[in-house]
C-alpha cells in the first residue's frame, strides 16, 4: 500500500483539540468589555464594604518610650572579677552575674514573660480594659465596655465558658491578647536604644501603661539582683568562718566586696536596667486604623474576584461551544 495516498496531517475537524485552545486578545478583552458590568458591581460591592468595615473599626493610639541600658546595672564589676576569680567564685557556688548586655537582654525577655504580663495585669487590675473595652469615649474620656462580655454594674463575666476557659479570662487568653495587640518592645541595632510601646483605644492609659511597665521592669530586676546578692553574701560569709587558708580569704574578701557593690547599687538606683531616654507622652493622633489602606484593598479585591468571575464564565462559555460544534 502507498503511504503517499494519505495525507501528512489530519483534516481540521480532526486535529487536536489544543490546536483550539489558542486564546485570541481582542476576543479576551470583548469578553471583558461585556462583563464590565459584573465587574463594576462587584468592584463597588466591595469597596462598599470595606469602607462600612473601616469605619467600624475604633481608633487606636500608640505610646512609646525610649530607654537606654542602664551605665551600671550592679554587673559592670562583676563581669571584670569573673574573668580573674570566676572559677574561683562558681566553685564556692557563688553566682556573679553576667555583663550589662546580657542583663538587658534578659531584663526584655522578662518583660515577655507570661508571669511578668500576669503580674502587671493583676497589680493595676487591668483585666476589663484587656478583654472587654471595644472603644474609647473621647468626650467623657471613658473606655466602653462590651457589654456582652462583661456587666460593669456587677461587675461579672457574661460570655459562655467554653472548655477549660470559664466565663472570666484566663490569665493566658489576658497575656495573648495582652502580646499580639497592644504591647511591644523592639530594639534599634544600630543605637542599642530599646523602644517600648502600648497600642490601645485610650491614649491616656496608653501613656500610662508604658509608664507602669517600665517602672515594673526596673522594679522586678532590681528586686532579683537584691535577692541574688544576699544570698551570695550570706553563704560568703559561711565560707569566710569555714577556710583559714589566707590566699582563700582574700579571694572571698574580693568577691564579697563586689557583692556587696551590686547590692548598693541596686538599693540605690530607680532606673537599675533602663533608664528613660524619652518618656511617654499621650498620643494626639491614632495610630490605626489605616482606613484608607483598608478602603484600597479592599476595592482592589472586588475589582480582582470581577475579572476572574467574567473570565471563569467566559472560559466556560468557550469550552461549551467547542463541545457542541
């Protein structure tokens, strides 16, 4: 048989289907053009609505403070010891501290904790601004509560317990909200400044708030490094009555005058960690919601599901009348 007799390709009604699949430009924007109507409703369906969401979103205002590290935490003198008698001083159990920068950095990690939020919390009694303030009142300068959740009169909790969390706030569902919308701390790398910030409706107790923590912060590490100390002497001096051997003696003398200076000067001093480089001040202007980013995207997205809605049915349209021709 002569393969000459057939043809080299297949008739146009038999070729693949991907030789069809070709999209033309002008047939694409025709589509567009008449599903314009689809995507302007859409698009202002959207931005409708993320104008009505913006506007109901309360305002927030932004406190912050900038510290320094304290010049000297009660460490400066111990770090120098602990690199002459350090041994010495981890043998007799003698704890001398680390340098100012590690103190710092533990001092912000404190400030993370949950016992430290928790702490904070309970001693300003700052639980219902935390879980049940949805807005700030700028006339009579009052928070307003959500009702809902929380009876100011009563003063009891309305919501519905829901597994191990009762009708009352946990003191962890108070720190993450406490965490991941109104407190911050971040460190500029270049200056070694700290900034620490407290996001809420009020910008008084914004102010306020930062104030509170950093006075508390001081408080705490001051607090432990006193506690550290006395404990470090007292168990100095039981080792001073138990050794005879001169060059020992002398060692512990050096240590505990060391001790004894850290003590001092944490007796001493109010701003032990950080000091305030600028103090917080209330707020004048909000720092959120950005509405009118809100408004934007939100428009862009409505524009955006309208086109992919008009190409989707012309997509289909197209895929039809390719079946049934």
């Amino acid at each position: 048989m002569n393969q000459n007799n057939y043809p080299n390709q297949l008739p146009p009604q038999f070729s693949p289907r991907g030789h069809n699949d070709e999209i033309d430009l002008k047939e694409l924007f025709l589509a567009v053009w008449k599903g314009k109507w689809i995507i302007i409703a859409t698009t202002f369906v959207f931005a409708v609505g993320a104008v009505l969401f913006a506007l109901s979103l309360p305002n927030t205002y932004k406190a912050d403070t900038l510290l320094a590290p304290a010049e000297s935490s009660g460490q400066g003198g111990l770090s120098k010891m602990a690199g002459q008698i350090g041994g010495l001083a981890a043998l007799a159990g003698v704890n001398l501290g680390g340098s100012e920068s590690s103190q710092t950095e533990l001092a912000v990690q404190v400030m993370k904790s949950r016992q430290f939020v928790d702490h904070f919390i309970q001693k300003h009694d700052l639980l219902v601004p935390i879980m049940a303030a949805k807005e700030w009142d700028a006339n009579s300068n009052t928070l307003i509560l959500d009702e809902e959740l929380y009876d100011p009169f009563s003063g009891e909790w309305l919501r519905e317990p829901k597994g191990l969390r009762g009708a009352e706030p946990t003191a962890q569902e108070a720190y993450e909200v406490f965490m991941k919308n109104i407190f911050g701390v971040n460190q500029d790398k270049e200056s070694g400044l700290y900034v620490v910030s407290v996001d809420y409706f009020s910008p008084f107790m914004a102010q306020q708030w930062v104030t509170w923590l950093v006075e508390d912060i001081n408080k705490v590490m001051r607090e432990r490094v006193i506690s550290e100390s006395s404990q470090n002497l007292d168990y100095l001096a039981e080792q001073l009555r138990k050794t005879s051997v001169a060059e020992m003696q002398n060692a512990f003398y050096q240590i505990v005058e060391e001790q004894t200076k850290s003590l001092m000067l944490a007796e001493a001093q109010e701003e032990f960690i950080f000091k305030v480089v600028d103090p917080a001040v209330v707020p004048e202007l909000k720092s959120g919601p950005k509405r009118a980013l809100i408004c934007i995207l939100g428009t862009l997205l409505g524009g955006s599901l309208g086109m992919a809605l008009v190409l989707m049915i012309f997509a289909l349209r197209r895929d039809k009348s390719e079946s049934t021709a």
